[in-house]
C-alpha cells in the first residue's frame, strides 16, 4: 500500500473515532443528561439556589429551614441549627426531583392521596415554589406528586419522595461541637473537686495546673476525638433552670481554645458542659452552639476523663518492640545475695536465654509487653528512702532492661523498669530508671512478665531445657 493510500486510511479512522468519541460517547452522555434535566418537575433550579424549605415532617410538625453564611438552621417550630448534610440532602432532591410519567388530565386529586396543603414549600430568590405528595402507584415504585404550578400530576420514584420525609429530630444537628482539632493549643478541663489546664508547645501536650508535668498524649488525643464525633441522644426544648439540668454544678465541663493567630486575634474557643442530674438515665448538655440543649447517655460521661492522674504522662516503656535485639532480667538476692539474672538474645532462629531457658513464646511476648508499657496510677511524685523500701523499690524486687539490636554491651537501654510489691487490688509498684515518680502498673502484668523468681519457675521456665541450659524459640512478629 502506497504512502498516500496509508495516510489518507490513518485521517478516515481517525475522523471516524471522532465522531463516535463526540457524537455517540460524549454526546451520548450530553442527550441523556438533557432528556433528565428536562424531566425536572423545576426546571432551571439548582441545589445551591434554594435558601428556605418549609416541609410537613413525618410527625406531624411544620419544620422550617433557613441558609445563610453561616449554614442550614432550624427557624420552625424550634430555634435549633440544622444537620448540614440533610438539608442540603433536601435542596438536591428538591432540584433534582424528575417525573417517570405525567398525567396531564389527571383524576380528582383525592384519588392519588394528594391533600389541599402543600407537603414541601421552598424559596428561589423571591419565588416560592410547592410540591404536594401524594400515595404510591400500584406498580413501578413511583409516587403521586404534584407541583404548584398547572393540573398535571407526575410520579416521581418513591425514593426520591421519601426524602423529603424527614423528622424534626433527623433535620436538627446532633453534632454537639464543632472545631478544628489540629488548631486546639489549649484545655481547660473541670469536675466536682478538680481541674486541669493543658497546652500544646513543641514538645506535645503539657499540664500546667494544678502542677507542672508531662501529659498523656494518649488520652489528650483520644479526649478530643470523643468530643470531635460527640452525637446527641436527644434534644431539649422546654428549657427549664441550668439547677434542675445539673449544669448550674456540671459534673464535667472543658473549653477549647485554639492556638493564638500570627494576626493576633482572639483564639476560638469551645465550651462543653454535661449535667450533674440524670434523667430517665440521660443528662442535659449544652454545646457551642447557640439556644441549643441536648441529651446524652448516661454512660457517655465515663468517656471524659476526671482525674488528674489520668491526664498525666505514665509511659513507662515506650519503644518498637522488633529494635530489641537483647534483656535483662534480674531480681534481687535474698538476705544480701546477688541478683539472679536471666539474660536473652535475639537470633536468627528466635531469642535464646541462660543461664535458664524460657518457654517458647514468652521472651518475645514480655519483650512486647515491655516496649508499650503504662502505669494505671502514680502514688507520688518522689519518696524517701524508707518510704521506697516499704514499697519494695529500694532495692527493686526486679529490674528489667531491654537494648537495641546494634548497640554494644555498653549502651543505654531502650527501657529500664524496676518493680516492687505486687498487690493483686492495686497493682504492682514501678519506676522508671532515673524517674522519682512512683507508678503502679496493672496486676496483670504479672501474667505476662515474671516477677519474681518463683513467677518464673512455675509460668515461665521451659519444661525441655535445651543444650547448655539454653531455649531458643522462633522469631515472632511483635
């Protein structure tokens, strides 16, 4: 085939792959969304466009929304702001709502369940416009409907009718705060008998009352994403006194206050407070948001912490537990003896102990349990000597230390943690190598990391002692 015969086969196809990209593809999708848009029951409406919907909700309440700047709210029969996506949920269905089939001489109303009042009114610039809704067709899922314009009557599909159905209660915003997470710098937190004031510098969380410490970055965290997706369980509207609420005395209150602009302007701040009365197992709260009341669960209170303890940093380890590459394990000799060690080493086939051998399993689980270990209390912030004794700290009952892979036989550990007395009621005493805090962590620790050399003789000591008094076991993933 000649040259000239090639290209002028390459400009045919080419021109035929147009058409069918333009014309039938792309010009496909334009006719179908013509034909759709001009089986609109209002035309030329956008979502964006509407400004007020006035609807019969499904109890039986005239509910009437209004936009502004500032979002959708709840004018009638309540002051109360509006869920965002719900009503913006109605605007689309209202736009977008299209007839499967119109009857332009249609029976006596009465015979589609269509009613003299108007279901739904809603406002265009200065236009209102209505839609009576009507009973469900026999056959095809649709719905009577009728607009406040002309005889006709249309069926709509019912899903599309049902949404506008909506109860008071599904069109209120049970979202009880509203702020930016990333932006708090500061909370106050209050309770029957305590406070704490924390900040965020750049180091993390700190408290500043009533003492100067490290915070839980934990629980500062998990505090805020509670209070972020914090939903109602109910609303109030008869307002009576904050004494009869309980929020005259609130049994939990906090402000959120973002961090100071580089413009200099007031921080944001955002305010919470829960009752101290219960009321058929609910409490009243009151949000940010302006003339609005809510009810929440009873046992939802329990989500916020109201100890200071709590709010306190209390990692005694924190490290990953696959850098560990060897540990320590030593308890303290009796009547002056030297301590008993337990040494072990991570190698290619698993971690390896001596001079006595570990079951299977147990070196990597009290290496995992060591690398995310946290107190459950702190009992005081420094103790005396005789103090510490008393407590089975000085000397420790057992010291516990884990190294890095790589580092030689000098090098600082990755945790160094010293246990005392074990009381099964209130945990087991600790410190942190070098930290005067005294912690007590869970009981249960005790299942999981031998505390002393009876503990791991009877749970820990492997049964099959391997050459040399040595037990390997395999590698685990921490």
């Amino acid at each position: 085939m000649s040259p000239r015969n090639t290209l002028i086969l390459a400009v045919i196809v080419a021109a035929l792959g147009a058409f069918l990209y333009f014309y039938e593809i792309r010009g496909g999708e334009e006719r179908a969304e013509a034909e759709e848009a001009a089986k609109r029951l209002f035309q030329g409406i956008s979502a964006e466009e509407i400004k007020s919907i006035a609807l019969l909700a499904s109890g039986g309440e005239r509910v009437r929304l209004e936009r502004s700047d500032r979002g959708w709210r709840i004018t009638e029969p309540v002051q109360f702001p509006a869920d965002p996506i719900r009503a913006d949920g109605l605007a689309s269905s209202l736009a977008g709502l299209a007839s499967e089939a119109v009857f332009e001489e249609p029976e006596p109303l009465e015979d589609y369940g269509i009613g003299a009042d108007p279901t739904v009114r809603f406002r265009v610039g200065e236009v209102e416009h209505e839609l009576y809704l009507g009973d469900r067709t026999p056959v095809e899922g649709n719905t009577y409907v009728k607009t406040g314009e002309g005889s006709q009557v249309y069926a709509v599909k019912s899903y599309h009718a049902s949404a506008l159905t909506k109860k008071l209660d599904e069109l209120r915003e049970s979202k009880i705060l509203d702020f930016d997470r990333q932006a708090v710098g500061r909370i106050e937190a209050k309770w029957p008998g305590g406070r704490v004031v924390l900040e965020k510098g750049e180091e993390g969380w700190r408290l500043l009352e009533p003492l100067e410490a490290p915070a839980d970055a934990d629980t500062v965290e998990a505090l805020l994403s509670d209070l972020q997706f914090l939903r109602a369980d109910g609303f109030i509207d008869e307002v009576p006194s904050d004494a009869k609420l309980g929020l005259d005395a609130p049994a939990f209150e906090i402000e959120l206050s973002a961090r100071p602009s580089e413009e200099g302007e007031a921080p944001v701040r955002t305010r919470l407070a829960i009752g101290s009365t219960s009321d058929a197992a609910q409490r009243a709260v009151r949000g940010s948001a302006e003339n609005a009341l809510y009810r929440l669960a009873e046992e939802r209170l329990d989500d916020f912490p109201r100890t200071v303890v709590a709010y306190r940093f209390k990692d005694l380890a924190d490290f990953e537990a696959s850098a560990a590459g060897r540990f320590e394990l030593a308890w303290r000799g009796a009547g002056g003896d030297e301590p008993r060690v337990i040494r072990g080493e991570l190698g290619e086939e698993g971690w390896t102990t001596a001079p006595e051998p570990m079951a299977a399993g147990k070196a990597s689980q009290m290496v995992s349990e060591l690398s995310r270990l946290k107190a459950i209390d702190i009992v005081a912030d420094a103790m005396g000597e005789a103090e510490l004794r008393a407590m089975g700290l000085s000397p420790p009952a057992v010291t516990l230390r884990v190294f890095a892979k790589e580092d030689g036989e000098k090098a600082a550990p990755l945790a160094e943690v010293q246990l005392g007395n074990a009381d099964p009621d209130r945990g087991i005493a600790a410190q942190r190598s070098g930290d005067p805090v005294i912690y007590r962590i869970d009981y249960a620790l005790a299942e999981r990391v031998p505390i002393s050399p009876e503990a791991f003789a009877n749970r820990f000591r492997s049964s099959e002692p391997a050459e040399g008094s040595q037990s390997s076991e395999p590698a685990e993933e921490p």
